[in-house]
C-alpha cells in the first residue's frame, strides 16, 4: 500500500493525465476480487496523500475524488454522498488544470453521471442520461471502445436508462457492453464476471 500511495502522490504531484484513471481501475480491480476492505483502507491512504499537497490549487477536488470514491465502497446512502454541486466543481477543476480530454477528467465526467444515475426526479436522471452519453463519446474517442473505462461508462449509462423506464435500451447498451467485455477479458477475468452478473439483472 505504501508503494501504490507513493506512486498516485507522485501523479498527483505532475498532474499525470491518468492520475484518477489508475485509481479508477485500481479500486474496480480490487473490488471485483471481492476484496472492499482492502479499497477502503487504500483509498483512506490516498486521501491523506492527497491532504498533504497544499501547493496544489486542485487539491480539494481531489480529496473530494477520493472520499465519493470511498464513499461508493462504503455503501453511503446516496442522499449523504457529495452533492452534485460539489462534483460540478470537481470536474470543472480538472477541465481546467488537466484538459477537457484527460482521462482523468473523464473519471469526473463518469462520477457526476454515476451520482445522477441515483436520483429520483426525472429531470436529475435525464442530466445523467447526457453526462453519460456525453462520458461515453469521450471515452471511446480518447481511449478505446473497448477501454475498461469505456466499458463503465455503457454499464453506467444502461443505469440511467432503466432508471427512465426505457429498459429496453438499456438492455442493448449492456449487451454492447458484454459484447467490449468477451473482447477485452479473457474467461473468468473479475470485470468480465462482474459484467456478466450486471447483465443478468437487466435481462
């Protein structure tokens, strides 16, 4: 943990462009392995990382980051999770210091759209539904159609669909989504098992 601590510090510190991606993919990674308890301890660690950078005019947004992250794997009722006010400013702040393109941008973009996904009102999930549409264009022209993050932004965006009652566009934006899993992972890979459970739910 010391050397994974280290090293997002150090991306931090440069503003590495896929500063929050590494992180992104880290916890999911762990997390399909079932280990959440590890996530938590090491996002505890990141965020105290985080903490110590003063110098940085960002660094809120990213103790933020990590936190809602935190948040996530702690199973946070999503009326005390961070406001949605609070994750515009976020995603503002890498937009500005790290480039409306960066991949770590696109994990703010992702997270706005996973807390709006959560919502209620329909007017809430219809702005998700354009985040992720927005997340999901950005992702598989920055990266890859078949990226992980790429694959996230469709499992998010058939999320908000089914949650707009439009369940069977959901259930072809997973299908695609499987479809970019089969070619990513190989059998029995933790995301593409993950994926497969996802998927079952919405069939």
């Amino acid at each position: 943990m010391r050397v994974a601590t280290t090293i997002f510090a150090e991306m931090i510190a440069i503003r590495h462009e896929s500063c929050l991606t590494s992180l992104s993919l880290l916890t999911a990674l762990l997390e399909a392995h079932g280990k959440r308890e590890v996530t938590t301890c090491l996002l505890d660690k990141f965020k105290a990382a985080a903490l110590s950078m003063k110098h940085l005019p960002e660094k809120d947004s990213v103790v933020l980051t990590v936190r809602f992250m935190s948040d996530i794997m702690s199973a946070i009722k999503m009326e005390s999770l961070s406001n949605l006010d609070d994750l515009k400013t976020v995603l503002n702040d890498f937009e500005r210091y790290c480039g409306q393109g960066s991949p770590s941008t696109l994990v703010c973009l992702r997270h706005l759209g996973w807390r709006l996904a959560g919502e209620k009102d329909v007017v809430r999930l219809n702005e998700g539904w354009d985040v992720l549409s927005r997340a999901r264009s950005t992702a598989e022209k920055i990266l890859h159609p078949c990226d992980p993050q790429t694959i996230m932004c469709l499992t998010m965006l058939a999320r908000v669909l089914h949650n707009l009652d439009r369940r069977r566009e959901a259930l072809e934006v997973m299908r695609t989504a499987m479809k970019r899993m089969v070619i990513r992972f190989p059998d029995y890979h933790p995301y593409r098992l993950s994926g497969l459970q996802t998927f079952s739910l919405f069939m």
